[in-house]
C-alpha cells in the first residue's frame, strides 16, 4: 500500500502466562497427537485454529464433565474449585497451565472469604477468569463491570475491592476514591497485572509515533478491547482487525508510517502477516 513504512511494536504480543500454557499445549500435542483443553487457549480464533490443526481438542465445561481418563489443560485464565473436584472424581489428568498472576488473586480471594469479607470483583460478568475467581467465594462475591452497577447493590460499610487481573489501573483507582468519597472504608487489593497495566504507557508511546496504528487482536479479548482504547485515544487514526485480510487500503496514504500493535492474546506471527500484507500491496 503506498510504500509505507511498517513497524510492529516489539513489547505487543503473549503475556508470559498465555506463552506458558501455548508452549504446554504444544510439548503435549507433539507428545500424543491431542490433547483436550477447557475453554478457549487463547481469546484469539487465529491462533487456536492454528493449535486445533495439530490435534488440540477445545471443551466446554458440559464437556469436561462426561470426560474420564484423559488429559486436560487448564488454560492460563484459571479455573474455579469444581473443575479440579470433577478431575479427582473422573480420573482426569490436569495440565495446569493458570497464570501465576492468577492463582496469586485466586488465593487473596479465597483468604479473604474465609475471613468472612464482603467481596467485590470488578471484571466482566461470565469472563472465565472471574468465574475462577468467583469460585473461591462460592459464587458469593459480587461481580461488577461499573461504578453505576456497583451501586445498584446494596454496600456495606466496609467493602474489599478486587479486580480481575487484566482490567486498567486508573479505573481501579477511580473506583476506590468514589467509593471512599461516599463514605465507604474500602479494602483495595490491587492485583492488576504488570505486565498489562505497563502496557498502557508503552502502548501510549508507541501509539503517537505514527501516522495510523493497526491494533490487531481476537475480538473475544477484554484486555484487546481496553489497549486498542488506550491506542485511539493516543492516536485517532487507529484500525482494529482480526487478521490481515481486513485491512483496507483507503486508510492509507503514500509514504505514511503505520505502528502494528496488539493485545496480550495476540501472537507475533498474526502481527508478522498483518506487516506483510501491508508491504506487500
């Protein structure tokens, strides 16, 4: 398109707990041929399509329940106590692949719940890390997506806060100070993933060096939506696509530089063919 020069943002791409599981996933499908796994690998139809072609099996938890005497992978989303209940009963091998970040917040929850705290989750409703978290609580913590939802419910006085791990600090922040100015005491647990969180400046920096951005990622990612935000508020000539076959050619002009990015669930080798599309037309 228009000879332009292409650059893809070298801090985009797998967090660390999505490369862990992907490369877990394949040792075991070059191992045995197939390998079943709970849930979505990845939020990214690309690259689960990719790992379906060498044998990988995805299930639903409906599934994983009439399963018996095979190997499972538990995906780096983590999963709530039933799941590794169901494997003890159905003689389920378990590949577990949960984030470290994860299973750290899992545990703060599930201490907290014992200590008979009142706990709120801000995440999105139904996401299969929340329903992991959610778990620790027996389903009793209260999930929340806003500030508004959040005071449909009715609070205590003193509230313990939590987050799913991929949501932005700022709204966490936000979501504590407004709590506190209506008078609430609020227990804040910060557990919002770094290697996330950081991606918002980096993302910032990247993001008004060029001309337009291409932000790629699956369009089932939650941590997709929040960074290409972050992208087109930086820079409004930013374009969200799933793969390289959606980019336009209208978007560019001759001689522009166009930055390639992408979410925490987005592999390097899509952003390599969304690069490629473009240098080559």
């Amino acid at each position: 398109m228009h000879n332009l020069s292409v650059t893809i943002d070298s801090n985009s791409g797998f967090c660390f707990g999505v490369v862990y599981a992907i490369q877990m996933a394949e040792d075991i499908l070059a191992e045995q041929g197939y390998l079943y796994c709970l849930g979505d690998i990845v939020h990214n139809d690309e690259e689960v399509e990719r790992l379906q072609l060498r044998g990988l099996r995805i299930i639903d938890h409906d599934q994983y329940r009439k399963l018996e005497h095979e190997t499972v992978l538990i995906r780096a989303h983590g999963e709530p106590p039933e799941t590794y209940q169901l494997a003890l009963q159905n003689n389920l091998r378990l590949i577990d692949a949960s984030c470290p970040v994860v299973l750290k917040l899992q545990n703060r929850i599930k201490t907290s719940y014992d200590k008979d705290d009142r706990i709120f989750i801000y995440g999105k409703h139904g996401h299969a890390e929340v329903m992991g978290l959610l778990g620790q609580t027996s389903n009793e913590a209260v999930v929340f997506e806003s500030m508004d939802e959040l005071l449909r419910h009715e609070l205590p006085p003193q509230i313990t806060l939590y987050s799913q791990t991929t949501k932005s600090t700022d709204s966490f922040y936000k979501i504590k100070s407004q709590l506190e100015e209506l008078g609430y005491e609020v227990n804040a647990n910060d557990t919002i993933c770094r290697q996330v969180s950081n991606r918002d400046k980096e993302l910032r920096k990247f993001a008004s060096k060029f001309n337009k951005v291409i932000f790629v990622s699956g369009t089932k990612s939650s941590n997709g939506k929040v960074l290409y935000n972050v992208c087109k508020t930086t820079n409004p000539n930013t374009y969200f696509v799933s793969k390289a076959e959606q980019l336009q050619p209208f978007w560019f002009e001759p001689g522009e530089s166009v930055g390639i990015c992408g979410a925490t669930s987005t592999p390097m080798w899509l952003m390599e063919q969304v690069r490629d599309a473009l240098l080559k037309s």
